[in-house]
C-alpha cells in the first residue's frame, strides 16, 4: 500500500488542504464563496454522523439491557448510567438546534434597536 493511501495520511493531506483553503479565502476574499458553496458540505457531513451515531447509541443500550437474564442485575448505578447516556445524546443532538440564553438576548437587543420608537 503506498503511504498516501493510508488512512492517517489522507487525514494529515486533508487537515494541511483545508488550512490552506482556509488562508487562501482570507487573504483572496473568498470567505463568502466558502460559507455558501463549501460550509453546507461540513453540515452535511456532521448530519450524517449524527445519523449513524444516534441510532447507534440507542440500540447498544437496548440490546444491553435486553441481553440481562436477572433484570435485577440493572441495579440503580446501571438504570442512572442508561438515563444519563440518553440525556447527554439528547442535548448534544437535538438541543444545540435550539437557541441559546445568550442568542435570545443578542436577538432582543438586535429587535430593540431596530424598532421604531
């Protein structure tokens, strides 16, 4: 296998790539062709993890607790264990899609400056 068909070679190519992108589209001005043509690729790619990690998590903690002959084996450090995995994946997940304290009082301030008085 040649070096740059190694996994942690096209990792590195790729990392040296987008920096360098990067500093090209600051320096060229092309920030504004990045964020509409290359950023929705990035979201797209960070959706798709979600859409396998989700799913993932949920059925490992399923067929775990399924798998238990004694139910009391579960205990109470187990059924905490099981409820703080799934609150951790539902805020990680699905809340940042909400808006923060901070955004809605950047979004007020934002209103208030802009209506009549």
């Amino acid at each position: 296998m040649k070096w740059y068909q190694k996994l942690h070679w096209k990792i590195i190519i790729g990392m040296v790539l987008g920096l360098g992108w990067g500093i090209l589209a600051s320096v060229m001005g092309w920030q504004q062709f990045t964020i509409d043509w290359i950023s929705p690729w990035g979201k797209i790619f960070i959706n798709m993890l979600k859409l396998i990690a989700v799913p993932l998590v949920l059925t490992s903690l399923i067929v775990g607790v399924a798998s238990l002959s004694d139910i009391k084996k579960l205990s109470r450090m187990g059924g905490k264990t099981i409820l703080m995995s799934l609150q951790i994946s539902f805020k990680k997940v699905i809340r940042p899609k909400w808006p923060t304290k901070n955004q809605m009082q950047k979004r007020q301030k934002k209103e208030d400056l802009c209506s009549p008085l």
